[in-house]
C-alpha cells in the first residue's frame, strides 16, 4: 500500500497532550500510524498515514491540531525550501491542482511578519506553474507555507531554522472550541471545564458513537457536552444538589441579581443540538455508587472536586450513623472526602463498572515542588496510557490521568494511590508562598536592597 507523508500542524496549547490525542483518535478510527519523528514540544508531527481520507478524519476529531498537509518540501533553509519546490514541481507534483482556483497561507512560527512581509513570501513563489485564479474566500485548494523560528521568544534566530511546504488536506475539529463556548453557554458553574479540555477528554477518552458516557462528578456538565458531540450517551451524578437543579449563585457576574431561570445541563443540551444523547443527571454520591452492578459503561470521564471552588465531601457522619424514618425528609450529613479516598473509590468503582479497553480519565492536583510519579495512582485492572500536565500557576498544576480496562477485576485488587490529601493541596493552593509580599513590601525590600548594596560598595557597616 502506498502511504504519504503528512504534516500535522499543532495549535501551540496543551503541549503534552497532543501525542495522546492523535494516537487515541487513530487507534479509535482503526488507522495505522506511522511517527517519523521522536515526539517534542515542537508543533508539528511528520507522520505516515494510509491516505488523505485518514487524514481528515484523524483531523476532523482533533482539538489540538490546527490543519494537516500533504508535505510537499521540508527544509532546513529557505532557499533550499524552494530549490527542492521548483524540483517537484518539474517532476509533476501540481499537475492534479494546476487548474485549480487556489491560496497559499503563510505561517511563521515564534516569529512576526508584517502584511508587505507576508506578501512577499508569497511572491517568493511565483516560478509554481499555477494556471487557476487566486482565490482567499473558497479556494479549491490552499498551500501552505511555514517558517519555524524555534520555541523560545526571548531568543528569536535571523533566519527560520526549518522550512515546510505544503498542500492542506485536513482542517481540524477547532471549530468545536468557539462553538461550545462557556460565554454564551446557557448553564455554567464556577468550576466549569473549559470546552477545549472537555473536548479533548472525550478525545482521550475514545469515545464514539453509542457510547455510554459517565461523569460522576458531572457539575455544570461540560464533559458531558463534549462526549455527546462525539456521539456519546450521556450521564452524571453529582452530590451538589442546587448545582444539578440550576439553583446555586449565578456564575456570570452581570446576571448576579438576576435568578436563574431555565438553565440545567439539559438546557445546554438542547443549545448545542445533542439533547438525543443526554440520559440524565442523578443528585448522588459518588463514593456510594448507586449503578445497578450489570451497568457497563464504555467510557468514564472526571474532574474531581480539589477543595478550592468547591468542598470535597461524602455523605457521613462523624457521630453515629443516624436511622431515618421512611416518611420524614432527611438531609444527609456530610464529612470531608480526601482527594485519595475519591481517587480509590473511583478506580474501584471503574474496575467494576467500566467495559473492558473502555478508558477512565481524570484530574487530579498536584503541588508541582512535592509531585513525583510514585503519587499517581495504581490498580491491577489499569493501565497508565497517559499524563499529562496542564500548568495552573507557578507552584500547582493538574494532570490528566488516562487509565484503559486491561482485565476485570478480582476481590483482592487494591488501588494503591499516594497523593496528597485535598486538605494539604488546598493549604499549599493559598499559602504557597508564605514570603510572598505586598507592592509596598516589594518598594521597600527594594530601597533596603540597595542601600545595603551602597554600604558594600563604600565599606560603610549597615545592621
Ligand atoms: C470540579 S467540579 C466538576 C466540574 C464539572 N466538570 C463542570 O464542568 O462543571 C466537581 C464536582 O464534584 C461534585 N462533588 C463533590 N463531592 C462529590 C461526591 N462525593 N459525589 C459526587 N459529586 C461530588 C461537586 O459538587 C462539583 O460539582
């Protein structure tokens, strides 16, 4: 089978997680791919596919790639760029395309270019034997042009240090971004996952059409919406339940005096046109599964809670356990719900209740000083495809943790999992540095500074 060489061009965000994305989208469409290259922070990946049709459709679902082009020249220079272009060209590379009405995008990579510029590099390509019209709205076909400046701003080079050129085949699935956005979405809470992660959750999380989808820790629901995009089934369960019923303070800061009204995970459902795929949200508690044990689903998504904009907590009591009375309305006690007893609790759960190659992904926080992989959690029935780490501040992060069913699981399996308690990451969250100091403090630690640096420098003795 003949295979091509494409280049896929990478929005430059969400850096770790792009291997991952591609690889979970072909392994899902069943698409052999072929890296030509060792995997780096730089935003492109040469890869072999079997044809264009792979190529789109890899594209289509990807939320971290940008375009993908059929590599027509790769160059550490310019004008070896062109001298390789003009050699293709004579061998017959545009014939397909030469009638065509067309455009070529210039891209440079850590770098500016001004409009007179950009026009230029444009013209630099003028000996191409195009025959067809210029068109910048609908081109039947767009080349695409990049220069690559490195991955540093500070340290910017004269000259590109690589070269690509190309004819696009595939734009991505980024549309999705601006269409699923958390502005105009009808329901949001305060913790709502932006729609690029919510969607790439559902990339890394395979899911496909059909599939029943679980969030136990549903919230305003992002997650959900992201799966039902791609054809999932939908379902959540969260303990919180003025979240579920659309009751807790208006999130957005225009509508604070304004009750909410009409605004439920359904409701985005219904705005984004995949209310076919919503089953339902249950007001429950995660920590006591509440599935019917026969319940498999094919794919398990989560963002726990982290004890910052929302408590941690089970249903419990420190006291004694407290018998209700079938006819009197009782609300539940709450304890608090440390970040390694969810984790154990939802590997647990999904050892039982995930289809077996189903994936569970969740977050989890981590100081980055005291985070080291022993932390990540463990458990006989997973296996570690992936994670990945989305910067949050200088001092914490989150990472993605993307776990596949390999095999059901037994009495005896444990979850060994060490991570911090949520009491300790909230109090590194807020007193991450206990030096930290005011403008005024910073002015005067400055002056004092620079007086000692004046006695220094004049032998003078300062206390
Ligand atoms: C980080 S938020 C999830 C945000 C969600 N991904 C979204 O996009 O809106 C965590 C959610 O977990 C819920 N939660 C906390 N403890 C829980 C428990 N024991 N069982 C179920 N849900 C719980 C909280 O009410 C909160 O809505």
């Amino acid at each position: 089978m003949k295979r091509f060489i494409y280049l896929l061009w990478f929005a430059h965000e969400h850096v770790a997680f792009r291997i991952h994305e591609i690889e979970s989208i072909a392994s899902l469409l069943n698409i052999p791919i072929k890296w030509l290259e060792p995997p780096s922070d730089e935003p492109w990946y040469l890869v072999e596919l079997p044809s264009e049709e792979a190529v789109q459709q890899i594209s289509a679902r990807s939320v971290t790639m940008r375009r993908a082009l059929q590599l027509w020249a790769d160059e550490p220079t310019i004008s070896k760029l062109h001298e390789t272009l003009k050699e293709k060209c004579l061998n017959g590379i545009l014939e397909p395309f030469k009638l065509k009405s067309f455009k070529v995008d210039v891209d440079l990579f850590c770098n500016s270019q001004t409009k007179e510029e950009k026009l230029e590099r444009i013209e630099s390509f003028s000996y191409i034997p195009f025959e067809g019209p210029v068109n910048l709205k609908n081109p039947d076909v767009t080349f695409q042009y990049i220069e690559y400046y490195g991955l540093d701003p500070k340290n910017i080079p004269e000259f590109p240090t690589r070269t690509f050129f190309g004819r696009v085949v595939a734009e991505s699935g980024r549309s999705l971004i601006h269409e699923l956005s958390l502005k105009n979405r009808t329901f949001i809470g305060n913790t709502s996952m932006d729609p690029q992660l919510s969607l790439l959750m559902a990339n890394l999380g395979k899911v496909s059409n059909g599939d029943l989808v679980l969030d136990p820790f549903v919230g305003s629901g992002s997650l959900l919406v992201a799966a039902a995009k791609f054809g999932g089934h939908v379902i959540g369960t969260d303990i919180d339940y003025l979240m579920l019923h659309g009751r807790t303070r208006p999130t957005r800061k225009q509508t604070r005096h304004i009750p909410r009204r009409n605004e439920s995970i359904e409701a985005n459902m219904v705005q984004y046109s995949c209310v076919d795929k919503y089953i339902d949200v249950i007001v429950a508690d995660s920590s006591i599964p509440c599935w019917r044990s026969d319940v498999e689903f094919d794919c398990i998504l989560a963002d726990p809670p982290y004890g910052i904009r929302e408590p941690t907590e089970r249903i419990g009591s420190k006291e004694f356990l407290p018998i209700v009375k079938k006819e009197t309305i009782h609300f539940p006690s709450k304890v608090d719900y440390g970040l390694n007893e969810i984790v154990k609790d939802l590997m647990k759960f999904s050892s039982k209740q995930l289809k077996l190659n189903g994936r569970l992904l969740f977050w989890v926080p981590v100081f980055k000083q005291h985070y080291d992989e022993s932390q990540i959690p463990r458990h006989s029935s997973f296996k570690l495809i992936g994670n990945c780490e989305q910067v949050l501040t200088t001092f914490t992060a989150r990472r993605l943790l993307i776990f596949e069913k390999i095999k059901m699981p037994e009495d005896t399996d444990e979850c060994s999992c060490t991570i911090p308690s949520t009491n300790s990451f909230r109090e590194q969250f807020f007193n991450w540095d206990e030096n930290r100091l005011t403008r005024k403090e910073k002015k005067e630690a400055a002056a004092r500074n620079k007086e000692l640096w004046f006695a220094k420098l004049n032998n003078i003795n300062v206390k």
